[in-house]
C-alpha cells in the first residue's frame, strides 16, 4: 500500500494526518497526488521561494514523501 506524509514545518513535523489509499497506487500516482494537492492548497510565494497554505498564511508547505 502506497502511503502519502506530508511534510509541512522546516523541521519536518507532519502537520496532516497520513493518507493512505484504499486502492492501489503506484509511486507515480502518489507523486502526482502530493503535488496537485500542493498545488490546489497553496500559492507560490517568489519573494521568498516557497509554498504558503492559502487558508493559513502561517503555515508553509516543505513537501510530502510517499512511502
């Protein structure tokens, strides 16, 4: 089972519960699911060259693993 965390805080501490799949996933899958979410959730910040979440403006987006 493909199984996707998502990394929020620079020292890494989740800020979202784990997602796992009910149906087979490959890498692939898992990869574009982390980034359409990044890209549906946040906006890109150029001034300081990352992610910050669109509902909370605090919290910035440092990428996910899929496992």
């Amino acid at each position: 089972m493909i199984e996707i965390l998502f990394i929020l805080m620079v020292n890494g501490e989740p800020k979202t519960p784990t997602i796992k799949f009910h149906e087979p996933k490959t890498t692939e899958e898992c990869l574009a699911f982390g980034n359409s979410y990044r890209d549906k959730h946040t906006v890109y910040d150029g001034d300081n060259n990352l992610h910050v979440f669109k509902k909370n403006k605090g919290m910035t987006w440092w990428g996910f693993i899929c496992k």
